[in-house]
C-alpha cells in the first residue's frame, strides 16, 4: 500500500512537471524562403520576424534558406509528403501549378478583413486560381537594366535605348581573353533560362502565347530569340542567375537583366567598382516584367497555425512593412508607400517604380501552361540550351519546340 | 530422436536470429520496392501519395514511359556514362594499385591521399570540376591554351558535344580510388615466390602481369566492376549538380530523368515506372555478371 502511494505521487509529479513546460509551449511556424540570406531583402524578412516575434509572445518564425534552383522541387517534396510550410513563399510563376494541386488554401474570406483588394496593384488577380484567390502578391515588377558606367565610357557607348545598340554595347564592351563581357546572363540549366528569353520576346512587343495558342514561330518571335541568342555569344558559358550577379558584382561585365532586387547585392561590390554600377529601364520598347513572389497559406496546416502565419503576412502587408519593403530596392505592392523623400535619398527607386508600373507580364496567363509550368519551363529551356550550345537555325529549333509543347502542355 | 529434435530445435534457433536481419531487409529495401512499383502501376498526376494509391490500377504510366524518347536517350545516356566511366577508373584503378604495391618513400601517406576523392560528397566534387572546367575562368582552358592544345575557349559543361565527357570526368576521378584500394588487396596477398619464380623462368613484366598478377586480382577486380557499375547506372547527385541533365538533355541518364518526372513534372507514377525499369536493367546486369562470377569463384 505504501509502495503503490509512493508511486502515484512520483507519477504525478511526473506529470505536473511535464505539464508546466507544455502548458507554455512556443507555436514556431517554418519560413522556408530563398531570400533569406540574399542581400537588401534578408534584412526586411529578418526585422519583420522580430517585429512579429515581439508583438506575438509564444510564436517563433523559423526562417529558413533555400538556394532558388531548388526551391520549387524542395516544396513540391514537401507538400507531397504532407509536411508544408506554415508561411509558404513561392515564385509566382510556380503559384498555380500548386494550387491546381488544392495544396493552397483560399483566403478570400480572410482578404475581406484587410484593405489589399484596393490597394494592390491588379497583378494581385495573379494570385486567383478556380475563382478562389489563394496567395498575397509580394512583388510585382519591372526588368532593370543594370550597366557598369566606366566600362561603357572605356568602350566609348552610350547607355543604349534600343534592342540594336545594345547588342552593339555588348559587342564593344567584350574582351573575352581578358575576361571581360558585355553581358552576364544564364547561360546554364536554371529555372530562371525562360525569363532571359521571355525578356527579349515580350520586350520586343511580340508574344509566344497569343490568342490561347502557341506562337514560336511567328516571324517576329524568331527575330527576338536571335535577338537573345546573339546576345549570349557575348556572355560567359555555364553561368546561373548567382554567378552572372555576382561577375557584374565584380566589375567584370558591362550588362545585367535583372530584377529590382539585384540592387541590395550591387550596394555591397567592392570600393572601387561600386561607383560604376547604376541602373536604368531595359532597353526594350516594351518593359517585360511580372508577378515575382507571393505569400500563401498551405491547406492542410493546423488551424491555429494558419491564423498565426495569416497574421505574419498580414504584418507584411501592412504601410509601414510595405514602406520598409520598398526602401531595400523592390517595388512594393502596396499603392503610395514610396514618397518623394524616399526617392530623394535613393534616386535608384525612381526607376524600380517607374518601370514596375508599366511592365508587362512576362509570364504565360493560359490557365493549361500556368498549371503545368514546369513543363512547359523545361522544354523552353532544352530548346534554349539547344540554340546556345548548337548551330541549329532559331526557326527551326522553335518550331520543334511549339511541335513538343502542343504534345506535352496542349493548350485546354 | 533426440537428434532429431535437436537440429529442430537449432534451426529454429537460427531463423529466429535471422529474424531481425529479415525485417530490416522487408523495412528498408522490400517495402520501398513494393510502394514503387505500386505508384508505377497507378496512372494519375496527383503528388499527394494517399490519393496516387487510390488510383486504380493500369499500366498507362509504362505506355507513356516506354513511348517517349526521352526515356531511350536516358538509357543510352546511362550507358555512355556507365562505361565511360568504368572503363578509365578501372585502367586508373589498377595502375595506381600497382604503383602503390611497390615501394617507395611516403608510399604510406600518399596511400592515404588517394581515398580523398572516394570521400569528397558527390555535389562538392561537381563544384570544384564546374570551376576547373568553367569555360571563361578555368584553370583546365586556360592551361590548355597555355599549351597550344585550345585554341578558343571551351565551354566543357555548356557544350552539347562535351559535357558528357565533363560529367564523366569528375565521376572516373571519385571513382577510381575504390578500384585502387580493391586491386591493392587482392595484390598483397599474391606470394612474392610467384614473380621469383616468373622471373627465373625467363618472363617478362607484362608476362608476370599476366600470368601471375592478374590471376591473383581478376575475381576483386570482376566483383568491383559489377559494384561500380551498378553505382555508376544509378548516379544522380554528379550529374545532376553539374548540369542537372543538360545541356538540351545531353547528360539525361535515367537517375536524372526519375527526378524531373517526379519533383519537375509532377509525375509520381511515371518515375516510378522509369525506377522500375532501371531496376530490372540492374538485376539482368547482376544476374548475367553473376553467373560469370560463380565461375571465377569455384
């Protein structure tokens, strides 16, 4: 009898010892993102964590990086497995291959509570799929060119307007046994091979989706791919979205494409090559841009975990994030947040809002591409592989293209 | 009686110590065969597992496999690579085996040396070829130019025409110390009265390696080529690293083509049924190499 007392009383001091710790466990919602160590916007996600953390006692963001070129295949592995993020970060091209999939859940309800159904841009209906909207654009915006002034001046070119000078540009400003080039771009399987391409075709007022089918072989498509082919011939070999960053970082190339957020990276370039990095709009007639990455909530989470994320993007969402979001460099969604002090201060955002404002969407809009975009990614990119590390004639490679994707992704 | 009950009662025994070894086997090799060809007879595009498995059952996912000619360029591609990269780790294997049999100063820790490659992560291997082999800032280039053997730049990886021999490259390198380690074993254990006694009788050095050496070594040798090549037809985290089966598919080998239909293309049922077949190439492969090897090991 004694024996079995002094048990019950080590059990349950056993079990108030447990309970105490539990009774105040912390909730920790994962962040998996590429941006979490990328410079100018890692900051922004890491004080709007603290800034959450502190107003949300008892919530911790696990933030987490993820290099780009994996991070879609990392999430479809997660979500498949049930095991998805609580804040899930997507590129928004990749957005509605996951919603077809009912791994996003709809936040229709949830938006009505907030003003971003009129204050976003209307990039914002990117984020509807089956009539419901499921995601937060993030970023939508412009390209930017991004040039090295004195190697220009070195070369004797003006900063070019048109397609034409600017291939003249590249051409004057490479000199490849020294390891100088004219451009950096990707030059290597990445996911980001279409928005090179893409760039020069909606850039050049044409468009490879038109009228819901495909047009790879119009006339004035296969003049901006060879626009685009040619320019590689005048960018290093083998190179990713990071190491053409990084070679125009370095001072080792006269041209970058890129997106506004290139701009934290370019602030950190050495002393002496800093000074020569300026940005400008890309020489296209029309700007090419889009819809760059979105905030979603995953569907089959915890409930309490759901509010809890809601109430980070939300936060994110708010004037004063979206003010602090447009000072790192990248056109915030929110309307009005950027004034003319701001501008003051950093001339650059002048044109990252100029551009954003008048860009246009790079990315397909067909519902079937848009569900299946990593095909359709994929065989874009085999076919620009093929153009860069072949001979073959840009008609024909193009029309062997559209003859796949009609097998592959046909058009609903 | 009593014998008999006895040995009954020791083979019960033994199956029931066996027992533990079966179940990690079912765990760990059985059951992930069972659930893989399960999804590679379930047609659908769904990733979330529970509703592939609802499916019903079909055999679309081997049409559309066994129809697509991706799947056949994989193949060959898995085949170039297999033996492209066999074949010099093997030669490199077994020179450098008979180069360290012999002895020489810091023949010890220069032994040691040589496992290296063998432990470098697949993934930092391809980093350091990407760099070496990059075709503006390489070292490999620019001493080739050096040497008046280039006269522009390659673009080893980029290049359609190069960069399997670009992947294959940095795989012989990893590969070849485990040739190395496998000969050298099996080269220590031939008596030196053998080559004393080749040598009174008149032979030669390719004479001793033919008649002494490489009897003493063949069976390692055999049963290494049959475990590298089964590593190498399976090979993903090189290529993949490298080129991710780029250039326009020139490095696709079957390992890389699993991936992209799995995670790229979200076809769980046409992965598996590509895993399926690498499977049964495998065993076919081990089977035909098996009986050759029973021979050798009478």
């Amino acid at each position: 009898m004694k024996t079995t007392k002094s048990w019950l009383r080590v059990l349950a001091i056993a079990a108030i010892a447990l309970a105490a710790p539990l009774a105040h466990a912390q909730m920790t919602l994962e962040f998996p993102t590429w941006q979490a160590e990328e410079p100018g916007v890692s900051t922004w996600w890491k004080e709007l964590i603290a800034a959450y953390e502190a107003k949300n006692p008892g919530v911790k963001v696990n933030i987490q990086q993820v290099p780009f070129a994996q991070f879609v295949k990392q999430m479809t592995v997660r979500f498949a497995a049930g095991s998805p993020p609580d804040i899930v970060h997507l590129p928004s091209r990749d957005f509605a291959s996951f919603a077809d999939q009912g791994w996003l859940e709809p936040l229709d309800d949830r938006l009505k509570a907030t003003d971003i159904a009129a204050t976003w841009p209307p990039l914002q209906s990117e984020m509807s799929w089956n009539g419901k909207t499921q995601g937060v654009l993030l970023m939508g915006y412009g390209g930017i060119l991004f040039y090295n002034d004195k190697m220009l001046k070195d070369a004797k070119v003006a900063l070019p307007r048109t397609p034409d000078e600017w291939l003249a540009a590249m051409k004057a400003t490479t000199d490849a046994p020294k390891g100088q080039f004219g451009l950096a771009t990707i030059t290597a399987e990445h996911p980001n091979m279409v928005v090179e391409m893409a760039s020069w075709v909606i850039g050049s007022g044409a468009d490879w989706l038109k009228g819901g089918k495909y047009n790879f072989t119009d006339p004035a498509v296969v003049k901006a791919v060879d626009g685009w082919r040619q320019s590689v011939g005048y960018a290093p070999k083998g190179t990713n979205s990071a190491t053409a960053r990084q070679l125009f970082i370095d001072g080792k190339v006269a041209f970058l494409r890129d997106g506004p957020w290139v701009w934290g990276a370019v602030e950190k370039a050495p002393a002496d090559v800093r000074p020569n990095l300026r940005i400008a709009g890309l020489p296209f007639p029309v700007t090419p841009g889009g819809a760059s990455n979105s905030l979603h909530l995953a569907a089959k989470t915890d409930a309490k975990k759901k509010d809890a994320a809601w109430n980070f993007i939300q936060m994110a969402a708010s004037p004063e994030w979206q003010h602090r979001y447009a000072l790192t460099g990248s056109p915030a969604p929110r309307k009005g947040v950027v004034t003319a002090a701001d501008i003051g201060a950093k001339p650059q955002l002048k044109t990252v809002n100029d551009e954003a404002a008048k860009a246009r969407n790079l990315f397909p809009e067909v519902q079937a591409v848009r569900a299946n975009y990593n095909d359709f990614a994929t065989l874009v990119t085999k076919a620009a592989m093929k153009m860069i590390s072949t001979q073959e004639p840009t008609a024909k490679a193009l029309a062997d293209l559209q003859a796949e994707l009609e097998k592959q992704v046909p058009l609903r | 009686m009593a014998k008999r009950s006895l040995k009954a009662a020791e083979r019960r025994l033994a199956w029931l110590l066996l027992m533990p070894a079966f179940a990690a086997v079912a765990l760990l090799v059985a059951w992930p065969i069972y659930v893989v060809v399960q999804m590679s007879v379930r047609p659908g595009r769904s990733l979330a597992l529970d509703q592939l498995m609802s499916q019903p059952l079909g055999l679309a996912n081997y049409d559309r496999v066994l129809h697509q000619s991706t799947t056949w360029a994989a193949f060959l591609h898995s085949g170039v690579y297999t033996v492209g990269t066999l074949v010099p780790a093997f030669l490199f294997g077994l020179l450098a085996a008979l180069l360290f049999n012999r002895a020489f100063p810091a023949r010890r820790w220069l032994r040691s040396l040589l496992l290296l490659p063998w432990a470098v992560p697949g993934v930092i291997v391809s980093i350091t070829f990407l760099w070496m082999l990059d075709a503006s800032y390489g070292v490999v280039n620019s001493v080739l130019r050096r040497l008046g053997l280039l006269a522009t730049d390659l673009a080893w990886f980029v290049d359609a025409d190069t960069a399997m021999l670009a992947v294959i490259v940095p795989t012989v390198w990893k590969s070849f110390p485990f040739f190395t380690i496998t000969i050298l074993a099996a080269l220590q254990a031939i008596p030196g009265e053998l080559y004393e006694a080749a040598k009174v009788d008149g032979a030669r050095a390719w004479q001793q390696f033919r008649f002494v050496t490489w009897p003493g070594v063949k069976r390692p040798a055999m049963l290494a080529v049959l475990l590298n090549a089964l590593w190498t037809f399976r090979e993903f985290d090189i290529i993949y690293a490298s080129t991710g089966g780029g250039p326009a598919g020139a490095t696709e080998t079957l390992g890389i083509l699993v991936y992209r239909e799995a995670f790229g293309s979200f076809r769980f049922g046409t992965a598996a049924a590509i895993g399926v077949l690498m499977l049964a190439t495998a065993t076919v492969l081990v089977l035909v190499s098996m009986r050759r090897l029973k021979d050798e090991f009478r």
